[in-house]
C-alpha cells in the first residue's frame, strides 16, 4: 500500500484498497485469497462480469491478427465496422452512425463540438445535478459547483436547468445548439425522468432548432432494463452518448448519430480526431459484449432481478432505493449509514460503492450476468449488517 500511494496518483483520500490477485464471473480474489462478491461491476462498465469466456476469446483471437495500426479514420477495420453493425442492429434508424473513441467523457466532448458545428450555435443546455465526465468541456456542462469551482473558467455559454422541471424548458430557445441530458441522473441519486419528461425536452429542442444530446454512458446496453435507457421514456436523441459498459472492462467511449450529422466532422477536415479511438482489440470485445447481451436477454433479465431487489431489500435503514433494473441505489437514512455499510460490507466480502454527490447512496450494480444465488449472498450481507445497526 505504501508503494501504491508513492508511485500512483490518488482520487481520494481513503480508497477501499483491495489488490487484485484475479478476477472471475462475479467475483474479485485478492492477493491473500479473500473473496469479494462484485455488486459494483466496474461502477457499470462489466455487464458480464470480469473474464467472460467469450469475451477473453474474442480478445485472444482479435490479438492473434492485428493490434493499433493507424489513427481512427484512415484504414477500414473490420472490428470496428462489426461494433458499428452491432450497434446498429440495436439502434433506431436516425443514431445507426457510429463514431468510436476512448471513453465516456470524450464521448461527450465529441457531441458538445458536433452540436456546435451543426447548428452553427454556442449556447449548450445543461441539467443540474449533471455528471457527463471530468474533462474540462465535460465539467463546463456537469451541475454541481463544488466539483467545478477548483478548476474555473471552464467553457462559456451553458445555462443549466432543473431536471424534470418543465418550466425551465422555456430556456431552450434559438440559441442553443443542444440540451444534455444524463437519461438517468447517475450521481445525483439515480434520479429518473418524471413521465413526459424527455419528450416534452424533445418537442421544445424541434420547435427550437436545438439537438438533443442523451448521456447513456451509464445507462446503455441492457443495464436498466432494456438495451438503452432513453427507451423506457419516448425520447429518441438527435445523438447518443455511451460508454462504459459497451467494452465488456476495456476502456471505450461512443457517438451515435445520423450520416448527415456526421459528415459535419469531415467539414473542415479531422473535425474530430482520436488516435486510439476504434481500437480493433477493444472493439472486437465491444462487439462479443453486445451479442452476449442480446443472445442472452440480458436486459430482460435486468428487469427481473430488479423486481426482486426491491421485494428484498425492505428495510427501515433504507428510505427509498432509486434507478431502474441493475443501476439502483440504497438511499440511506443519513449519509454515516453510506459509508458504514459500504465499508462493513467489504470486511464481510462483499462489494458495494458510493455516487458522487447524494451522500446518503449506496451504488447497487452488479454484472448483468450474477446468479440468483450470488445476489441472495450480496443481499443477506446487506440485510445482516443493517439489522444489527437498527
């Protein structure tokens, strides 16, 4: 640990601290042969939990023919075009376009610039409360100061709104090249959209010329209930943002739009440009990932395991438990409550984790692929602890 903390930069000041020895199915195995049950998933980003066979053997075969061989654009790789296919088998038909790059944030930092260069306009809508990712373009649109203060001037002309708030619609006017939107608000609390929400966004962002950007990099592929989360609501985006969970653990991020609002990328040249975005390795896993998912039901399955979460986990400790299928949050009864049971949790082998800024949540979201036996596991751990703190 002490090595940890001389040679690696640190993200906070008390990491839960676990070395990894290896990794299978749904559970992580430290150095000293301790189990942890994974209720985190990678916060999201391991649908089918850690080394699913199809997807090692997807690598391997991948990295047997050819690794990085030249920036994203210039050569046809058949990987990526399988992940571009892939997507859009699942897509509808005005997002079937795909952009490739290396992760959630720059995903949105493609989407703010393409929405900007369509529309010829500056001002982007935001939402408070938002999290998009923590590069600079990412945080001028993320809704919570406290993050951003430290690293002010961040990029002008955003003017935020209050999710789910249908009088601040009337923000959106001429002006603004775009809204985004987290479909589910991750770290306020897993907060979903009110009925009508999304539509009402998109019905202004039509009368007004404005793109409606959607942030799935959470909520996209199977993790909530169905393939992406904008399909629960009735609000398809002009372009999609996702991530995380699409590379099966290995770093990726993604732009869905239309042909024709892409090809305002190529107007001036490289209007966007990613050296290891497309990369054919992470790809080839990106692609195996989505046909586990869709062969498997996996989104269905989501939705089942939901139901029974909620039917469990009743307790007087727990407030409320927001977010839908496999993206849920325990909302504590105070913020101490969080910490301690994430905390407790881990000694007793199970993994859990917080979201950025609701203290009192505790992030539930394991694999898409955990047993029912290995849930009752996680659950009974959680019950246990609870009940001797009431």
């Amino acid at each position: 640990m002490d090595a940890y903390f001389r040679f690696l930069a640190r993200t906070g000041p008390s990491p839960l601290g676990i070395e990894p020895a290896r990794a299978e199915g749904s559970y992580i195995y430290d150095q000293e042969g301790k189990k942890y049950l994974d209720l985190v998933a990678g916060v999201s980003a391991l649908p089918l939990g850690h080394r699913h066979p199809r997807l090692v053997e997807a690598l391997r075969r991948q990295s047997e023919r050819y690794w990085h061989v030249m920036v994203y654009g210039e050569f046809l790789q058949d990987a990526t075009l399988d992940l571009a296919r892939e997507l859009a088998s699942v897509l509808p038909p005005s997002l079937q376009t795909l952009y490739p790059v290396n992760s959630g944030t720059e995903a949105t930092e493609a989407a703010l610039k393409l929405a900007k260069r369509a529309t010829g306009r500056m001002k982007i809508v935001a939402a408070r409360g938002a999290y998009h990712g923590n590069t600079q373009g990412s945080m001028s649109v993320m809704g919570y100061e406290p993050r951003k203060r430290p690293y002010v001037p961040l990029i002008p002309g955003v003017e935020f709104i209050r999710f789910n708030s249908f009088d601040d619609l009337e923000k959106i006017d001429t002006q603004t090249a775009a809204v985004i939107l987290e479909t589910i608000q991750g770290g306020a609390g897993f907060i979903e959209p009110r009925p009508d929400y999304l539509p009402a966004v998109k019905r202004r962002c039509e009368e007004t010329g404005a793109l409606l950007i959607l942030d799935e990099i959470q909520t996209g592929y199977g993790r909530t209930g169905k393939m992406f989360g904008f399909e629960h609501y009735g609000a398809v985006p002009d372009i999609l943002v996702g991530g995380k969970a699409l590379g099966g653990g290995f770093p990726i991020g993604a732009l869905n739009a239309s042909p024709e609002l892409m090809r305002h990328f190529t107007r001036p040249p490289l209007g966007h440009i990613t050296t290891f975005g497309g990369h054919p390795v992470v790809n080839a896993v990106a692609a195996e990932t989505l046909r586990v998912i869709k062969e498997e039901n996996l989104a269905a399955r989501a939705a089942e395991l939901e139901a029974y979460i909620r039917t469990r986990l009743v307790h007087p400790l727990i407030e409320e438990i927001r977010g839908k299928g496999l993206m849920l949050a325990l909302i504590m009864r105070d913020a101490s409550l969080a910490e301690r049971l994430v905390r407790e949790a881990l000694r007793e082998g199970v993994l859990l984790f917080w979201l950025l800024y609701e203290p009192r949540a505790v992030r539930l979201t394991p694999p898409l692929t955990i047993t029912r036996e290995e849930l009752d596991q996680g659950l009974e751990v959680i019950l246990g602890l609870l009940n001797k703190w009431v």
